[in-house]
C-alpha cells in the first residue's frame, strides 16, 4: 500500500506533465497530404504563369517585341479560322473515340462476365491494347493504314473488296477515320475493364429473382444490367472525352494534323502554335481556352448526371 501511495504524486506529475505538453498529432493529416498539396501548388503555379503568358505578345522569334497585350490573344481565337476547324475535328474526334469503344467495351464486359472455358484468357487478351505503348500502337496502324503497303489494302485487295490500293492516311476524307480507328482499338479495354469490375459487384441473387420473373436476357440488360452500370458510365466516359480532347499521339505520329488540316484537333493546334511558330501567348490563351471549356464541360455533366439521379456521381 505504501508504495502505491508513494508512485501516485508521481504519476500524476507525469500525467500533468504530459497535459501541459503540446500535442503534435493534429499535424499528422497534414504531413500526409503535403505531397498534394505540393502538386496543387505546382499546378496552380503553372495555371497562374499560363494565365499570364496569355496577356502577353511572346513570340520566340521577336523576343524584343514581347508586351502586355491584354486579352488579344483571347480575342484572336475567335478571329482564327483554324481553331474554329480545329474545334470541329476535336468534336469528331472525342466522340469517334468515346462512343465506339464504350459500346465495344460494354458489349465485352457483358459478354467476359459470362462463364466459360478460358475466360481468364480471354480477360488478359482484351487488355493487351491497353497495355500497349501509344507510340507502338500509333505506328503500328500507320502501317497498317498504309496506302501501297498496308495489310488493310492488302488485305481488301486479296478478298475483291477493292480494286486499287486507297491512301487512308493521306485522303483528307479518311485520315480522320484511320486515325480514330487506331484510337479506338487502343481505348476499348479501359471500358471493358472497369465495367467488366463493377458488373462483377452486381448480385446473382436479383437477376436470378428477375429470370424466376420470366425476364428475358435483353430485359435483364435494360432494366438491371444498364441501370446498375450508369453511375460508372458517366463517369468513365466524362474522363475519357477529357483524356481525348487533349491527346495528340496518334494525330502526331501518323499524320502531324494533315493531310491539308483533315486531322488537326485543337489540342494539335496549340501543339502547332507553340512548338512550330513559338507563338506562346496565343498558345496559352488556347489552352487557357480548353481548361476553361473542359471545366465547364465536368460541371455540366455531372449536373446531368445528377438530375437523372444517377448513383455515384452526388
């Protein structure tokens, strides 16, 4: 009894002692959120000097001519006949490239979902595109497409579809179709994949009471299937029309924007504007220009997306 009276005053300094001490666990969050806040703050960095470069005359070839310009260069994007063509082709472009693979992805997760012999197989053969580097994949097609020796004409030669050899990549009316055809083919696993993971999460149990119900495979698709995959739907796609309106690889590797303009997208043409001119404010007001549009593309589709209630989106 004696010693545990004695270690009580102890104790209880200690206790004190520890209370008057400051408490440094608050900071632990923060500690591990510094890298993101690191890579906001170099974002917003790079926003704010873009931002800047697009109030300002700056072209690589005139560097003593560089001024403040105010909000020309914004008002020049209006003026500009190639960015009118090039917003034209980015709208060809992003839905050639978003709707064809949702459609083939959803229609391969569907199917890959099913039970059969080999199906592990075939899971890792549909993800091959994706894995691919853009750069192989690109010039893969470009032999592909290739007029005098591309297997496409070979092959359509070979079979009697055709009697001449077309230059795909070099006619302005099926450049952008070859191109996006390449797209395709390599963004078709991200669809299949990521649906093929939640259709996987959706329980046997309701389409089991559906088929006791008398529902037909099409009826279980449209009226359990479809609705359940909606929310990653919109999500997916939302992020691919993004990823799309800013990608440039294919456009640059297999035709550089050409032939006579066909395929040159914005993005491409900022591309143009900044590497090939060195005309860096008008560059930044167009890419100022496409963040903004992009921005205001997100916000409307989530909106949507939330008037109809769809889930994983509020």
């Amino acid at each position: 009894m004696g010693q545990t009276d004695a270690t009580l005053p102890r104790s209880a300094s200690a206790v004190q002692r520890r209370a008057r001490t400051p408490d440094a666990r608050w900071l632990r969050p923060y500690l591990y959120l510094l890298p993101v806040f690191a890579c906001l703050a170099f974002f917003a960095y790079n926003v704010g000097l873009a931002v800047y470069e697009s109030t300002q005359y700056h072209v690589l070839a005139y560097p003593q001519a560089r001024r403040f310009v105010g909000f020309d260069n914004f008002a020049r994007i209006l003026t500009d006949p190639m960015t009118a063509l090039s917003f034209q082709h980015s709208l060809v472009w992003v839905v050639g490239t978003m709707l064809p693979p949702l459609l083939l992805g959803l229609s391969l997760a569907v199917l890959l979902n099913q039970p059969f012999h080999g199906r592990a197989l075939y899971r890792t053969l549909v993800l091959s595109p994706w894995a691919i580097s853009g750069v192989v994949s690109a010039m893969a097609w470009s032999w592909i497409l290739n007029g005098p020796f591309g297997v496409l004409n070979d092959t359509l030669v070979r079979l009697g579809l055709v009697a001449t050899r077309h230059p795909w990549l070099a006619d302005p009316t099926t450049a952008m179709a070859g191109v996006i055809l390449a797209s395709i083919w390599r963004g078709f696993p991200f669809f299949a994949i990521t649906l093929l993971a939640d259709l996987q999460t959706i329980p046997e149990d309701v389409y089991e009471a559906a088929e006791i119900d008398g529902a037909g495979p099409w009826q279980r698709f449209w009226h359990i299937t479809l609705p359940m995959l909606t929310g990653l739907i919109v999500l997916t796609t939302l992020l691919r029309a993004i990823w799309t309106f800013n990608f440039v690889e294919n456009t640059f590797l297999m035709t550089y924007g050409g032939p006579a303009s066909a395929t040159t997208t914005w993005a491409f043409y900022l591309f143009q504007v900044f590497f090939d001119a060195g005309d860096i404010g008008y560059a930044a007001a167009m890419g100022i220009a496409l963040f903004a549009g992009l921005i205001g593309l997100a916000s409307v589709y989530i909106r949507l997306a939330r008037h109809f209630n769809v889930e994983r989106i509020s």
